[in-house]
C-alpha cells in the first residue's frame, strides 16, 4: 500500500507587494560610487552654489567637485554655525538631489537612523486575519505548522509594514539623493559602523530582508563639531573639509549677500563687534548664521549704526547662554568702540 504524505496547507494571506529589488551594480573600488551627471569642475560648482546663497570659498568648492566626482562623502569639521549644514541644503539644491537629513544624538540605533518594523499595524493585521489562521492551521502537527507559518513571515516582514529612516530612505531612493548626517559627533561610536556599511559599501542590511543595495549613488555630507573624536575608518572614507570662522571682509560679503538692505557701514561694524565677540571666550561664540540674524534683525529695528543700547536689546540673537551674556555687557563700551 502506498502511503501518500499529507500536503500541508498554505496560508491564504492578502497579496504582500515584495521590496523592490535593488538595481545590481558591478563592483566598484571603496568609496568610488560616482555620479556622472553631478559632475561639475570647481569653477562651476562654486559659481552655482552662489546663485543659490552659498558663498563657498576656492577649498570647499573644490572639494565638494571633488566629492561628487570620487563618489566619496564629504566630513565636514569645524565650530556650530560656520556654514557645514548649509553646505549640504545648498549641494542639494545644485545637484537637484532631494535632501534626506539625519540628526544625531546619544540615543541613535537603527528604528531610528535605517528602519524599523510598525508593530503596531503588524499586531493589527494579526487580529484580523486570526479567525482565518485558526481555522487553516487548526489540527496541524508540528512539522506541518512549521512549514506553514513560513507564508506568515513573508507576509507579516514585508514592504508593507517596513518603516523607512533616513539611511534606508537613501539605500532605496529611486531619484537622486543627497544624504545630511547632521553632527555625527553626538552620536556614539557604535552609529558610525552602521554608517560605513551605508556610505562605503552602499548597501543596507535588514536581517528579514537580506541587503539592499543602492539603486542611485549616494552622495553624502557628513558634519562635526569637533565634541569628539572620530573614528580612523570613517575618516579614511570621507573627504574632509575644514571650517572655522571668515575673515572680516568674507563674512561682510556673507552678510551682504544674505541680507542686501543693510548699509556697509552697519554692516562693516557687525562684523568688527563679533569677532571682538568670539575673542572672549565665549561658551557658544556667534556664527555666520547668527551674523546673518543678527543683520536681519537691526534692519527691523531701523539700526544705522551700532549703539550700546542696540546691542543690550537685540543681544540675545548672537550670546545664548547667561554667562555669555554677562561677558557681553561686561565687555560692552569696548565692543562697540572697536566696532566702529
């Protein structure tokens, strides 16, 4: 007699749409995923980024070319407010690239910087097709069960309920993007290992999924402040860029730029008072944005010249801090003499 086995049912479950496949590209020297159509010499590139706002000296337009030549992220080092965010929003625009940003802090880990799974859609979508998953897998041995739930997973670890973050977000982008990962500094050293899959090997692994590999290469900027040190690896795989606080007659250009009603001699002063500012000591010095706000503002105010009692009002756009605060009006007779 023959024993015939017994077939062990499927699992009627609504149409999963699968992750669309990533684009398979040959293989590529580290780090040299460039994007043709991004090139630009650093002429160029620099002349765009000031028809969008961003004055870039010779050094950053040259490296930024250089970037999107190589296929190489750029880390961009230097004191907060100096321009480093400023530069990726402004390559972004250039390029056309849609601009995928990623603040770090203390606590990054991967349901917040690659993906996640929707828990609670996923529980959801358990009660409702409980009756039906009681009544096809009811009486089933063990080894029959086993084999049955495998449709369950596929379906319950799919598109349908993956969550993208910015790092998958960039993996999986269809169009150009522009990755910002905003002081990387804050986060701990364990993000950066997560960071390298991404930007040296261009791929992304999910373990329900397997590794995903990007379809449009991934031009990124990565900042710092300099709150801690950076890891050799991440270093050897990026393109660094210095940034300190311009020089008088830069950051009068900068000002006039971003803010062309103010007259020059206003403007001249501005710049005199804060770099006599940042020779303080202070806790969080200005930087070009807050030379820019602070222009902003003694427009509104109708200002035509510095005077002590303009600056008491409006200090708060350029010291953020109480002990700066102090130092400022301590220091304030000679900062306004010396700026004018």
């Amino acid at each position: 007699m023959t024993v015939t086995p017994p077939v062990t049912p499927s699992v009627p479950l609504p149409s999963t749409p699968s992750v669309p496949p990533s684009t398979p590209r040959s293989a590529a020297p580290e780090g040299r995923h460039a994007d043709p159509a991004s090139n630009r010499d650093p002429a160029t590139l620099r002349a765009d980024l000031a028809d969008h706002g961003y004055l870039a000296d010779a050094t950053t337009a040259t490296v930024a070319s250089l970037a999107l030549a190589l296929g190489r992220p750029i880390l961009a080092e230097g004191p907060p407010g100096t321009g480093k965010t400023q530069l990726a929003t402004s390559l972004a625009e250039v390029t056309g690239r849609r601009l995928l940003r990623l603040q770090c802090h203390e606590e990054l880990d991967e349901a917040r910087t690659s993906y996640e799974w929707d828990y609670g859609r996923q529980m959801l979508a358990t009660q409702l097709v409980r009756p039906q998953l009681d009544a096809t897998l009811g009486g089933l041995g063990a080894d029959e069960l086993f084999e049955a739930t495998a449709d369950l997973e596929r379906f319950f670890f799919s598109d349908r309920f993956l969550v993208e973050r910015p790092l998958l977000a960039a993996v999986r982008a269809t169009e150009p993007v522009l990755l910002l990962v905003d002081e990387v500094d804050r986060s701990d050293e364990s993000f950066e290992a997560l960071l390298l899959e991404v930007l040296g090997e261009q791929q992304i692994t999910i373990p329900e999924l397997g590794t995903l590999t990007a379809r449009q290469p991934i031009v990124a900027v990565i900042t710092s402040n300099d709150s801690r040190e950076l890891s050799d690896a991440l270093r050897r795989r990026c393109l660094r860029l210095g940034f300190s606080y311009p020089d008088a007659d830069r950051e009068a250009e900068i000002i006039d730029a971003q803010v062309p009603g103010v007259a020059e001699a206003l403007r001249r002063s501005v710049v005199g008072f804060l770099a006599e500012l940042r020779g303080l000591g202070l806790r969080k010095p200005p930087g070009i944005s807050e030379s820019i706000d602070w222009a902003r503002a003694l427009l509104v105010v109708h200002a035509d010249r510095l005077e002590a009692d303009v600056v008491r009002s409006t200090m708060g756009i350029i010291v953020k801090h109480a002990a700066d605060e102090t130092l400022l009006l301590s220091h304030l007779d000679r900062l306004v003499a010396a700026s004018t």
